[in-house]
C-alpha cells in the first residue's frame, strides 16, 4: 500500500475527483453497478515480506532493513500450505462479493512466472510455481469476483529511475530511453497478468510518483478495456479510474464520489508481521463496515497471510464472525443504498434499491426507545431483521393542521440484541420522503 494516502482522503488527484464530480454515462454507471452491490472486498497482502515479517516493500525505502536483506526473505518464502481453495471459500464465507490479491508490491516481486526477466516466486522463491492462477480459478468457482493488485512503481527494478532523495538513479529527463524500457517492461506485465486471469478488478498503487502522462495512464486503461470492456479499474492510476480509495481513516462527512471503498486492515499492517497483534474485534469491523455501507461506499478488509499460505487465527475469526453476520442482515447490506443523511437518526442507515425499505444499524446491543426525525412516511412495519419479531412504533409531536413529521420512536426490547449490531427493517408506504424543514408552522 501507499503510505502516502494514509489519512489524506482528501488529497486525491485532480484526474480522479474530476471525473467523479459530474453524473456518470450510462454505460458507465451500468459497467459500476456490480461494484456498488457488493459492499464488500477482501484485500490480501501476500509476499516475501511476511518472511521476516517487515514493512511490505516500505521497510527497506525507510532505511528499516538493507535491500538485500529485504529481498533476501525470497529464501524464506515456500508457499508451503498455501490452499487456494480453502483461501476462496474462507472469502466467499466472509460474504465478500470480490477480493484483491497483491500481484507484485512495489519490491518488484511477482507472484507469478513473469518472462520479463525479473524477480518472481517461480525463479526466485522455494515456492518455485504460480500462485495467481489457481486462487482466481478458485474465486470464480464461489461466484467471487477477481480483483488484480498491481504496483506500478518497481523499486527492484535497475530502469526504474530515482525515487529517494538520496537515491544515484538517474532522472527521466536525463536519460529518457531507459524510462521507456521500464515502461515497456510495465506493459509486458500488465499484459500477463490480463492474460492470466483476466480480472475483474484492477486495484492500482503507486502512482504518486508519476504523473498520468508518464505512466501511460490512459494506454494502460485504453489496454484492459480492450481486454476486458467490463474491467473496473480504482482510483489510482492518475486521474484514470472509476473509483475513489481512502485507506484507513474512515471519512467522516458523505464522500461526494460516485463509487467510493475503503480499504483497511485487520490489526495495523498490510502484510502478515509477527509483532502486530493489534487485531480488530469482529464488533469494530462490523460497524466500520456499516458505515462504509451507510455512506455508499464499500469496504476492502485486508488480511495477510504468513509465508507459507496460511492465515492467521485472528483475522480467520473476523472473517467469519464477519460472514455470519452477513448471512443474517445481508438484506440490508448487499444491493443496498446509501441511508438518510446524518440527524435523521444517530446511527447508520441504508436504503432498499426502490427506497421502499428503511433499514436502522444498531451499534452496541442498544436498547429502549430509538427515533427517527423528519421521516414523512407512514410506516406499514417495523422487523428485526433476521429476527423476526415484529415491533410497534409511537408518533411524537405530529400536530393534525401541521405538514412537519412527527418523531418517531421505537422500542427494541433486549430480547432481540445481535451480539453485534442489531438491524431494523422499517417497510414504508412508499420511497422514503425526509422533511429537511426548519419546523414551526409549515
């Protein structure tokens, strides 16, 4: 990941917020429409850093650990219990409707038989086979959709110019043949991780360091499509993509982005690292997601396995913890849309794709009376959803000669807790209608 966008969700490139500003074409809105139903990606940061369990790539550009140390994890790296199929299902259980798998870091090291003469797990690893291709293959199996890490930057690779301060590379402007092989060397694999897998998402990283013009951005976006005219590509190809990224830091006003996701992880690192037991609860990934949710955007989990494949207990547990969850108020999440905005009630919220259904998100086994302001409906039922039990609701301060709302209470009784987040399904007499008024005589 880039380091350089945590916390900054505001800082994004002109390209990107610019082509999110405007109402999208059609077709474009059609090719999105998957996106926006899934509500949730897992991300997977899998590499040679999880050997010794250093920063993934970043740990050698912060002067943590030498290079050849850093790539000398490559030893260490045997793919030993790796099982893609158990990997797939996990996902798939998780409720996840896509996931990412990091391709190459920006350490240069492929997790496939790259023939560009570079660094890569079949040449260079004991793992010494493919690891891409069977993990796609079992996605696809578990109708999960494939999405492509792909760091555009390649610190490992000698024509990749300067990208420190202190760094004796050369510089484009001095030496422009040799940034064209690199960039040629880009597109080759490009090229076969399209061929590959053909994914369904391209998940782009590091383009910080170029501008869009220098990237090739739009030969690169131009190529998949060709490929893959249904391709969705994120927001980090410099201005070229269809979707907006913040990492980490959960924005805390609406985002005015068309398609948005979050991308978080499990304790505080990326990849797999020994000393970071820092896990979050199944509670506190939850009700992120519900937010993400809530606010029209989705959420990309990460989770990073050690070296040999397998995945650690901890994030095996939110992930299932996660599923289950899933399963019982996926109405709710999945297809849904963005809730009311924010004072109508203090909570998340969602909608139904016709608007029709009202769906309250109940942090922290709240109980007692719960109310909704300015909701001009009338409400035909209120269930817990994945409950069953039905509840009654009582209208406050409605004055008969008034067009103001009353408010509306709820009471949910202890009885009906979710262990972690309890949903309401208020079924309305026709698309939900919000007074936004001032109150008074109206």
């Amino acid at each position: 990941m880039n380091r350089l966008y945590v916390s900054i969700f505001l800082l994004l490139s002109l390209g990107s917020v610019k082509a999110q500003t405007h109402i999208p074409p059609d077709s474009i809105r059609a090719k999105m429409q998957w996106f926006a139903d899934a509500k949730l990606g897992i991300f997977i940061h899998w590499g040679i850093y999880s050997v010794k369990g250093t920063d993934e790539s970043w740990a050698f550009y912060n002067n943590k650990i030498s290079w050849k140390d850093y790539m000398d994890q490559m030893k260490g790296f045997t793919a030993s219990k790796y099982n893609p199929e158990a990997w797939a299902s996990l996902i798939a259980e998780s409720g996840a409707r896509y996931a990412v798998l990091t391709t190459k870091h920006h350490d240069g090291v492929a997790l496939w038989d790259t023939k560009t003469r570079h660094y890569d797990v079949v040449d260079n690893t004991p793992a010494r086979r493919d690891l891409l291709s069977p993990f796609y293959a079992a996605l696809r199996k578990k109708g999960v959709r494939a999405g492509a890490y792909f760091s555009l930057i390649d610190w490992s690779h000698p024509d990749y110019p300067g990208f420190r301060k202190d760094s004796t590379r050369y510089k484009i402007a001095d030496d422009p043949a040799r940034w064209q092989r690199f960039r040629d060397f880009l597109q080759a694999q490009l090229k076969e991780v399209g061929q590959l897998v053909n994914p369904d998402l391209w998940w782009f990283d590091g383009d910080w360091e170029h501008d869009a013009g220098e990237w090739e951005s739009e030969k690169i976006r131009r190529d998949i499509l060709a490929r893959n005219p249904g391709a969705i590509i994120n927001g980090r190809l410099a201005g070229y993509g269809d979707y907006e990224t913040p990492e980490q830091n959960f924005p805390v006003t609406r985002p005015r982005y068309n398609w948005w996701e979050l991308c978080m992880t499990i304790n505080n690192n990326w990849g797999f690292q020994y000393t970071d037991t820092n896990w979050k609860t199944p509670y506190e990934v939850i009700t992120i997601f519900a937010d993400a949710v809530s606010n029209g955007g989705n959420l990309l989990l990460d989770i990073g396995p050690m070296q040999d494949g397998s995945i650690p207990e901890q994030q095996v547990l939110v992930l299932k913890e996660l599923g289950a969850w899933n399963r019982k108020h996926g109405e709710a999440v999945f297809g849904s849309r963005a809730g009311i905005p924010l004072g109508h009630f203090y909570g998340p919220t969602t909608l139904s794709a016709d608007s029709t259904k009202l769906y309250l998100f109940l942090p922290g086994k709240q109980t007692g009376d719960v109310v909704v302001k300015g909701l001009d409906n009338s409400i035909k039922s209120i269930t817990v959803l994945g409950e069953g039990t039905k509840l009654s609701h009582k209208v406050v301060g409605k004055i008969s000669w008034s067009s103001v709302p009353g408010l509306v209470y709820i009471n949910v009784p202890d009885k009906v807790q979710d262990r972690y987040m309890t949903v309401l399904r208020l079924e309305l007499d026709k698309p939900v209608r919000l007074y936004r008024g001032k109150g008074g005589f109206e």
